[in-house]
C-alpha cells in the first residue's frame, strides 16, 4: 500500500513539473503600440469604416500575429503633436504612457502631415524648377522632432523596437489630391509639365521627406527600423499603374483596402526579419479567416462567395489571398450598405 502511494505521488510531482515547465516555456504574447496620423489610425481609408478592423494594416498585423495590440494615433498629427503626445502623462482611460511603457515594438507613422498640410502643390512647382525653398524650411522642425521623439520613446522605453514606416507617393493624374488645386496644375502646365510628370515631381518631395528618417537612421545606426512602404507602393505602381492607382483611397491620401494589405505585408516581412513575427503560414492561415468571414458576410448577395471562400482556403499565400479577395469584391457594394 505504501507503495502504490509514494508512486501516486511521485506521479502528481512529475505531472506538476511538467506542466511548471509548459507553463514558463510559453510566451506572453508581444505587444504592439501603433502611434502616428490618419494613416496609422485607419479612420480614413478603410471602406467601409465599421470593417476598421478588418482592413486597416495595423489590425491585420495585430490580429494575424496574434498581437495584443493598441493604437494610439491621431488623425491630423504632425511631428510636433506625436511630441507633445508623447511628452504628457496618463491622464485619461487611453494610457498611452504606460502601453509605450510594456510595449515590445513601437510602430510610427508621421511625417506625412509636415507637407501634406503646409502647400503640397506649391512644393511640385518648386520642384519642377528643381527648387525645394518651402519643404526645406518644414524639413529641419521635422528633423529636430523625429530625434526628439527618439529620445522620449527610448527615455520610457529603452528596450523596444521601434519602427518607422515611410510616406508613400499618392501622386496620380487621376487623384483627388493632384486635382484639388487646378491653378497649381495650370502652373505647372505652363512650365512644361503635364499629367505624365505628376508622380515623378512628388517623388522627389516626398523623397525629401522621408530623407528625414533615412538621414536620422545613417547618423544613429540601430536607433530604429524603416518599413519602407513607399519603395513597395512606388514598385507596384511602377508596374501597372492601375494597380498603383488602386493602393491609395478615393481622397487621392490615404491607403485604400488594397493599400492597407499591402502597408501590413511590408511590415509584416520586416517583422519577420526580426524575430517578432508568428510563423509565416499561421498569418496567412490568420489572414485567411478574415477574408473569408469578410467575403461570406458582405458580399454574399453580389459574389460567389462559397467559390471564392475555396480558393482563397486553398491558397498559399498572403499575395494570392489578397488578389482573391479584392478581385472578387471590386466594384461591388457592402451588402448592408
């Protein structure tokens, strides 16, 4: 009898260790602070809105790597409001403070509203006589507050990750953007420069921008990471530029559906780089649900959606999935709207 209850126990010890062993061996999940504009905050873009969470690239990162994740951005924000945000204490239910605090990695959008809000197209014309007059009195402020905003996440943060992602080009001919100000165009015609040389002139303003996070990098090796969302976004529409056109939103600014699932892709890879990604096949796998939900929900009255459901199931990857999904629903309305 005595026996049989030492061996009973020595089992209940074994079992207990095995399962302290398991329990230490799992990892907490990582947590992700998105700060930033109207792009990190995904008000804007994402259509329709009440499907946020399901189009928004700072969503599909979270939920597709099993993140716990909070975004903290601010649609209008410039440099210097992520500053002063960053600068406050906690003071309301947001606590953003202390989620920058327990954060493993930090990811920013900014800069974007520097020149977006101070004459944008008064800069294409400045370009197109190779003169940078008006970007280049905005670029030493937003310099002087991206190191500043370096510094504070750091002081709160010292072992986070942080990532900075670039602004995209939204030039097109086409655009809202190119075509809210027709004396500019008309400027512009009159030097020379017609549609097919839009996108060029706003890259190299937009370039100049993002120098500022290129240029901060060189002088402070290892500081943060480039998600570099505009060498992509410029790539594809380099090769199609309908498909380009497709990445930004009606407003000719902000990423569109397709353009927030692109933005999450390059993110996605530079996480993985990393180490702070799920495995590969279980965001795709991730990924998958959503749309699948996505296409069965909404579009069900206008697709075949149990056609497209196995497809997008058997495909292989985030790519194929995407292309599945934005084919199949372009051009067709949200069921409940």
């Amino acid at each position: 009898m005595k026996k049989v209850v030492c061996f009973v126990l020595c089992l209940i010890l074994a079992c207990g260790s095995i399962f302290a062993i398991a329990a230490c061996d799992k990892k907490d999940p990582i947590k992700i602070v998105y700060l930033g504009d109207s792009i990190a905050e995904g008000l804007a873009g994402p259509s329709p809105l009440t499907e946020r969470e399901n189009y928004a690239y700072y969503a599909l990162l979270g939920r597709c790597n099993e993140y716990v994740y909070y975004n903290r951005s601010v649609s209008g924000h410039r440099t210097g409001d992520l500053l002063e945000l960053i600068r406050r204490e906690d003071a309301d239910a947001y606590m953003t403070i202390t989620h920058i605090k327990e954060a493993d990695i930090i990811h920013i959008s900014i800069l974007g509203n520097d020149i977006l809000l101070s004459g944008f197209q008064q800069m294409l014309i400045e370009a197109a006589d190779d003169r940078y007059d008006k970007i280049e009195t905005i670029l030493p402020r937003s310099r002087k507050n991206i190191a500043n905003i370096v510094d504070r996440l750091k002081e709160l943060n010292p072992d986070a990750v942080i990532v900075f992602q670039t602004v995209y080009n939204p030039a097109d001919p086409d655009s809202a953007l190119m075509n809210s100000d027709p004396k500019a165009l008309q400027t512009l015609a009159g030097m020379g420069i017609h549609e097919d040389g839009y996108r060029a002139l706003a890259g190299k303003v937009v370039s100049r921008l993002n120098s500022v996070l290129w240029d901060y990098l060189e002088e402070h090796p290892g500081a943060f990471y480039i998600s570099d969302v505009y060498k992509v976004f410029d790539e594809v529409y380099t090769n199609s530029r309908e498909e380009g056109f497709r990445l930004i939103a009606n407003d000719g600014i902000h990423p569109s559906n397709e353009g927030h699932a692109l933005a999450a892709l390059v993110n996605q890879e530079l996480f993985e780089s990393l180490g702070l990604a799920i495995a590969r096949d279980k965001f795709v796998s991730n990924y998958k649900k959503i749309r699948m939900d996505q296409i069965e929900r909404l579009f069900a009255d206008s697709v075949d959606y149990k056609s497209v459901r196995k497809q997008i199931k058997k495909a292989k990857t985030y790519e194929e999935v995407s292309e599945l999904y934005f084919g199949a629903i372009r051009g067709k309305m949200p069921k409940y709207i």
